[in-house]
C-alpha cells in the first residue's frame, strides 16, 4: 500500500522504495482511483498544460475585470521583465508576471486549475513554467513534478486545511508556496528530504497570513500576493538545495499553520470583514463598483 497521512509517513515510504514523493503520489492514484498510470499521468499532464495556457491568456489582459479590480497587471510586469532594467532580474519579474496572470485570468472567467484553490492559483504553475523556460525541464518532468505538489497537498488537506475562510491566506497562498516549492526541488532532481524542507521553509515563513480580499473578490490582494508568493517559493527551494535546515519538519509546519489558522478571527478568514478589505482605499473602490 503507497497510502500516507504524514509527511514523515510519506518520506519513509519514499526511503523504503527508494522512489521520490511524485512517483509514490503516482502509485497512490493508481490504488485509490482504479486507473491506470498511463490515464492518471496524462490527466496530470492536461492539468498542465491548462496552467501554462492561463498564464498565456493572462498576459494578454489588458481591460478591467468586472470589478474593475484587476486587469492588466501581468502585461504590465512582463513588459518590464523584458526591459532590460527589471529590478529582480528578467527571469523572477516573468515569475511574477505569469503568476499574477493567472488570477487575472481567474478573474474575467477564464480557465485556471485550482493549485490548490483558486485564490492562490498562480503560484504552482508559474514555478514550473519558468523552470520549463529557463532549464529546459521537459512537459512531462513537469508534470511528474506535479504529483510531488499533489502528494503534499493531500498531507496538508487531511492535517490542517487549504480554504481561506478555514484558515486565512496562509492555508491557500501558503500551501501553495509550500507544493510550488517542493516540486521545483523535485524538477530539480533533488531528494524528497530536500522537497519537504523547501515546503517547510516556505510554510513556515507565511504563517499568520490573512485572508482579507477587498469587496470578496478574489483579485486584491490575491493577484499581487500570488506573484509575491511565487518568488517565496523559488527562494524556499533555494534554501533547500543549498542544504540549509528548516529546523522542524513539514509536520511541524503543517500542525503551526492549523494552530493559527484556528485562533485567526473570523474577520480575517475571507469575509472581507477585517484587515485590508475595510480600509478608507478599498471601501471607495467598493462603492465605485
């Protein structure tokens, strides 16, 4: 049986099989679902191309959304990823740009794939389309990296939760940096202990963050912290395969963030009741809405 419900569950699996976190979330499909592999990896593989095809689409934004909210953010960044003289570098600003693209996309209708909600979408596939770009990592090492994050995410959701209005944004941004993170590591040839300490190291460093979208649209914050976020999770692999320790596990990571989840006040759990989305500046944008 490839079935888990811990990390250190998950990691001794790995070591008994000498396989990585994908290959064991693979087989594990394969038991639960009845599939076979071959139907199960080319599922993922549609998954991805899909993400890659929303940061396409958000790129090309340039009106309002129907909030008015968003829009044309991602075009913006990615035009200065390209000027020459981006503060970050070329390579990060894209990060950036296709990560907020993808909520621009999510948020005038277009097809995204929740990674693991739809608030913190971006994240996931803007990592693993710039390691396609600037390491030449091929669609299905990819997609194989796919089902490390998936393998992580299950842990996450069957141990704390993943839905802001749970556990504010570290649950959805969070544990998106957290399996971004992971499956860069794993693209990256690392070892499932250097995966699960990049998620650590990117769990750990957003607790108590808040869930407090203006109006209760999923687009401000959420599409600026998305690409903020996805920088944090290319710096958590960074640390990971630099050999630095996180100092506690992924459990530990997992078991603080439903802690804080749990005392955060509902205000600032997606109600749009606290926090950013009763300032003076997002009450007017409300009321011109």
């Amino acid at each position: 049986m490839n079935a888990y419900a811990t990390a250190a569950e998950m990691l001794a699996l790995c070591e008994q099989e000498k396989i990585s976190i994908s290959e064991l979330a693979l087989r594990r499909e394969v038991e639960m679902t009845g599939l076979s592999r071959e139907e199960i990896f080319a599922k993922m593989k549609t998954y991805f191309q899909t993400m890659r095809a929303s940061i396409r689409h958000g790129l090309e934004i340039r009106t309002p959304s129907t909030s008015g909210l968003s829009g044309g953010d991602a075009a913006k960044v990615f035009d200065y990823a390209k000027s020459g003289n981006a503060l970050l570098g070329e390579d990060l600003t894209r990060l950036v740009a296709y990560s907020c693209a993808v909520l621009e996309t999510n948020a005038q209708f277009g097809r995204i794939v929740a990674t693991p909600t739809a608030g913190s979408s971006g994240i996931v596939p803007a990592c693993l389309v710039l390691l396609e770009e600037t390491r030449g990592i091929d669609e299905d090492k990819l997609t194989q990296a796919l089902f490390s994050a998936s393998g992580i995410g299950i842990i996450i959701a069957g141990n704390a939760f993943l839905a802001g209005a749970q556990g504010g944004c570290q649950a959805e941004v969070g544990s998106a940096s957290c399996i971004a993170a992971a499956a860069i590591v794993e693209a990256l040839d690392g070892t499932p202990e250097r995966a699960c300490a990049a998620g650590t190291f990117a769990l750990i460093n957003t607790l108590g963050l808040v869930c407090d979208p203006i109006g209760g649209f999923v687009e401000v914050p959420c599409v600026s912290r998305n690409g903020m976020f996805a920088v944090h999770s290319w710096l958590a692999a960074t640390l990971a395969l630099a050999g630095a320790d996180p100092r506690v596990s992924l459990d530990d990571a997992i078991f603080a963030m439903r802690d804080v989840g749990r005392r955060m006040p509902r205000e600032l759990r997606e109600t749009s009741l606290g926090g950013l989305a009763i300032c003076p500046g997002a009450c007017k944008s409300k009321l011109k809405n």
